[in-house]
C-alpha cells in the first residue's frame, strides 16, 4: 500500500475517549503487573491511531495548504489534540501511582515513567483553551508565511521558489530577491508581530498556570530534556561564541574576498563562489536514482531502508502552489511508515533533504520495533544528530549528486554546519531574552534582536534594507512560532555530528556502527544517556567543541576556495 492508499479517517473523540478511559479504569483497578502491562498495550495502540489519523491530516494538508477538506482536518486536529493531550496525561498520572512500577519498568522501560513524570508538569485542563490558542496562532503564522505570491521575472513566486535568486551570480539580482521578499514580509509585518505577540502573552499565561515563573522551564520540559537546564545551554552558547563566531568571521572575510567585493552585504551571503554555489547536477527522478545508488553502497540496513520508501511512494519532494514550506520527517505509527516533505527547488538543499531528512526517516525506521510511543523517536536534540551525521556520511558518494561541483559542496557543507551552530544560538538567545521578558513588546523584542544579530554575526552588513535594519530579521523563522526552543537542538547536534565526520576520517566503520546503535536506540534513554551509549563527548563540557575545531580548520584551510 502507497502513501496515497493509506486511509484517513477523523478519529471519533467520544469512542476514543470512552475507550481510552475503560483502559485507565482496568489499569487503576488491576490487581498485577501482568493487567497492567495488558491495558498500557491498549493504551498504546489507541495513541498509535490517533497519532496515525492526525499526521496524515498534517502531510496532507502540508502538501496542499489548499484543500479544503484537509484544511478543515487540521482545524480539527488543533481543536482536539489538548483532548487528546488530556487522555495522555490521565494515563501518565496513573503510571506516576502504580505499585508495580518496579515490575512494569522491566517490560516497558524506566523511562516511560520518567517522562510521565516530567510531562504532567506540561499539562493541566486548565490550559486546554490556551493549547488550542496557540496551535491556532502558529497556523496562522503558516497560511500568512505561504500566501506569498511575489511578482518576480515574470511569474508569481512563493518564498521557497525565491531561494535560488537569493544565491544568483549576479548581484543585481541577489539585491532585487532579497528586497522583493523584504517587501512582503515588510508589508505584513505587523501581522506578524502580532501573531508571534500573542504566542508570547498566551504561553506565559499557560506557564503561570502551570507554576512556572516564565515559559522558559515549560518550553525545556515540553520537549523532554531531562538532563540539563537553560543554564548548560548558556554553558553552550558561551563556547559558540568563543570557538565558532570568530572562525565565521574568518570565513566571511575569505568569501568577501573571493567574490571580489569590496563589502558583504546580507544579499551576498547566500551566494557562496564568483562561479557559482554548488547545485545538484539533475532534476527529482534523477537525484532520486543517485539517492538510491548511494544508500545501496553504504549499508545494507540503509538500502532496505530507501526501498521501502519508495516502494511506498513516502516523499513528497517537488515545490508547487499551496505547498506549505520548508521540509520535515513525520512518521505513521500503524504503518511503520517514515515520510519525507521538502520543496525541491534546484540548490544544494535539494540533496540536504536527501541526507538530512532521510536520516531522520532512516532513524524512524531502525527504531520502529519499538511497542512504546515514547521510544519510537528521541528527544529532538537527538534526532537532530540523526539528521546531520548522515549528511556527512553521506560524503563518499556526493560526488554522485554534484559531479564537478563536489568540492564546492564539501566547502560548502562544513562552512554553513558552523553558520548553523551561530544562527541557532542566536535564536536560542533572542527567546530565552523574549520569554524571560514577557513584556518586552513588540519594539523591545526588535531591539533585542539586533544586538543577538550584532553578537552573533558581527560581520553582516544589511545595505540600505529598512525592514532588515529594524531588527526584523527573525519574523520569518517558522520555529519562533511553531515550536519555541527548538531551535538550539540544531547547535548541539551539529557538534555531535562533527564527531561522526572527525571519526570516520580515521575509522569509517566504528563511526557508522556508532551511528547505527543510536539509531536503533530511538528515545529509549535521555540526551546525555544516548551520547554515553553512542561513545559520543557531551557538548556541554568545555572543551568538547574546542577539540573539533583543529580537524575542521585543517580541512578548511586545505581548501584553496578562490579556485572553486
């Protein structure tokens, strides 16, 4: 069965909610472990459908923003997935206060318990109205983002389809996209302002109701970390901003000068080489065909692994009207099923998704034996680590994608990986300040930006773009709005992936034999439990980035990029 034949059915909250609750009822009253087990099967199978039914309705309507019938299904799904939440923590309340814990952990895990635990801190039905207010606000934030339709040589354009002028030879050009996509964000800037104001208001008043003195610790416990705090991530950003900004700046300087210009604009620094950035030598079928080659050679578990998603057509690739943006991995519990979503538009992020994102599906599916919901997938500080070793895994055979350009690509990877590590930061940095500060306003938040923007990237010069100037720079950051503190999961990945690449140097094999086992390991332990089991440094201790950056130097420095 293809992804298109999967079918979707609104789930039926009464009969979810009665069978849910008859499962609860059995559990609280069981008499032994071996009851209990029995009705958390139940239990689990019930949030396997559910999930199921509501990530279908989510691709699809990603897929056609358009579709009424499916626009209506993620209303749906944003009215009762704090329903939904509310059964969930009706069960993890019951699992905090049974007296066969000791028993049930041997079967299902410890940690099932301490997610519970930390997860009734995230939810009370008093908020379910706020829940439901900010998934409303964050798709929102969604249809405003994609009715772009930019007059722009010729046709009508949306913000993705503008990406490949952002990175155009001619500088006129770059000038010209990056001022026509400035002017419609500048046009809508005060909806966006108020959409991302509201978002801020309506999760302090939920984290008040909780308990909690700002956003900032629900945000941490809202996505599982259990293990550090905002005060290790500032641990974090500190080294960032000792090890990587200055190289960026370094870096920068070496672009100005093989561009030739006399300044760096924010308009240049899409465009990576006088000659050109690196592009895929090929449209969708044919990159696919090279995916397919390069997932054949590198391991067996890989090449099942991409035949079974194409077997069951589970990628959606090529950018079109009323496509949401961006790309992302989903799994379809019920099936087993991984799911790719991008917008192909002919750069270099073509094959990132091809990598990035297949190694957060190929992570899925090593994990999918698992029977608990909570262990199908990490924390997404893990998975974003999923994602990013296989981009450089995936470096024997890039040669395969990118022909003459593989060096250019190579450059290219490493130097944007360390953009990343800053952008993330600065994006973490920007909300602890935005939710610690609740009553900033709209003007303090903008002024809060500039300095983060200043700090961070020290060397970007905005030109004569108003909208950029005023600190606006962060309006168009689907993260800000969708999924708060995300963000920096990237930076802390991205230093873990650098020791897959700085090992496979070495030793290819006991890199990817690492790689595989926290695969397969999914979210059966926390962040810093999975680093230890994968013989991963933790990026929180000093010294853990600083040790990476002699190899990535070298490498940089090995490169004559005025050739390129």
């Amino acid at each position: 069965m293809t992804f298109k034949e999967y079918p979707y059915q609104r789930p039926d909250m009464q009969k979810l909610q009665d069978a849910f609750k008859s499962a609860l009822d059995e559990f609280e009253t069981a008499e032994s472990a071996a009851v209990q087990s029995a009705c958390i099967d139940t239990i689990n199978q019930l949030r396997f459908d559910f999930n199921t039914q509501s990530t279908l309705a989510y691709i699809r309507h990603s897929i056609n923003t358009e579709d009424p019938f499916y626009d209506e299904e993620k209303n749906f799904f944003n009215q009762n997935s704090p329903v939904f939440s509310h059964l969930n923590n009706l069960f993890y309340q019951a699992l905090t206060k049974t007296p066969f814990r000791d028993e049930l952990k041997k079967q299902k895990g410890d940690l099932l318990f301490k997610k519970a635990a930390l997860s009734l801190k995230t939810f009370s039905p008093d908020i379910m109205p706020d829940l439901q207010e900010e998934n409303r606000l964050a798709s929102d934030f969604q249809k405003l983002y994609t009715s772009a339709q930019i007059d722009f040589e010729g046709k009508k354009r949306t913000l993705t389809q503008m990406g490949p002028f952002a990175q155009s030879k001619d500088r006129a050009m770059r000038k010209k996209a990056s001022q026509a996509v400035s002017a419609f964000m500048a046009e809508h800037e005060s909806q966006f302002d108020a959409i991302y104001d509201q978002l801020v208001k309506v999760r302090t008043k939920m984290a008040k109701t909780l308990g909690y003195d700002s956003f900032v610790p629900l945000a941490y416990n809202r996505w599982g970390r259990m293990d550090y705090g905002p005060d290790a991530v500032k641990r974090y950003r500190e080294q960032v901003l000792q090890s990587i900004v200055p190289l960026n700046a370094t870096l920068s300087e070496r672009k100005r000068k093989r561009l030739k210009l006399d300044t760096l604009y924010h308009y240049d620094l899409a465009l990576e080489f006088e000659s050109g950035n690196p592009t895929p030598k090929g449209k969708k079928d044919w990159l696919l065909k090279q995916a397919e080659a390069m997932y054949k050679a590198m391991a067996p578990e890989t090449d099942t692994f991409f035949q079974f998603m194409q077997d069951h057509d589970l990628l959606d690739l090529e950018a079109k009207k009323g496509k949401a943006g961006g790309g992302y991995c989903t799994f379809l519990p019920n099936y087993g099923a991984p799911f790719i979503f991008a917008n192909f538009n002919g750069t270099k992020g073509d094959v990132d998704v091809l990598t990035h994102e297949a190694g957060h599906a190929f992570q899925m599916f090593m994990s999918r034996h698992h029977e608990v919901p909570e262990y199908l997938t990490a924390s997404l500080d893990i998975m974003e680590i999923h994602s990013m070793s296989m981009e450089f895994f995936a470096w024997p055979w890039v040669d395969k994608f990118f022909l003459e350009d593989t060096e250019k690509y190579k450059f290219t990877h490493l130097t944007h990986a360390l953009s990343l590590i800053a952008y993330a930061s600065a994006i973490d940095d920007f909300q602890h300040v935005v939710y610690e500060n609740p009553d900033l306003g709209i003007e303090g938040r903008k002024k809060a930006w500039q300095t983060i923007d200043r700090t961070y990237f020290p060397h970007k010069v905005y030109d004569d773009n108003d909208y950029l100037k005023r600190g606006n720079g962060w309006q168009s950051i689907m993260h800000l709005y969708a999924v708060p503190f995300y963000m920096i999961d990237y930076a802390l990945a991205q230093v873990c992936a650098f020791q897959y690449w700085v090992r496979a140097q070495s030793d290819q094999q006991a890199s990817w034999d690492s790689y595989l086992s926290l695969c397969k390991a999914g979210g059966s332990d926390t962040f810093l439990g999975l680093l230890k089991l994968a013989g991963l440094n933790n990026p929180f201790e000093a010294g853990t980035m600083q040790a990476l950056m002699p190899e990535i130097k070298a490498y940089l420095d090995g490169v004559d990029d005025t050739k390129l």
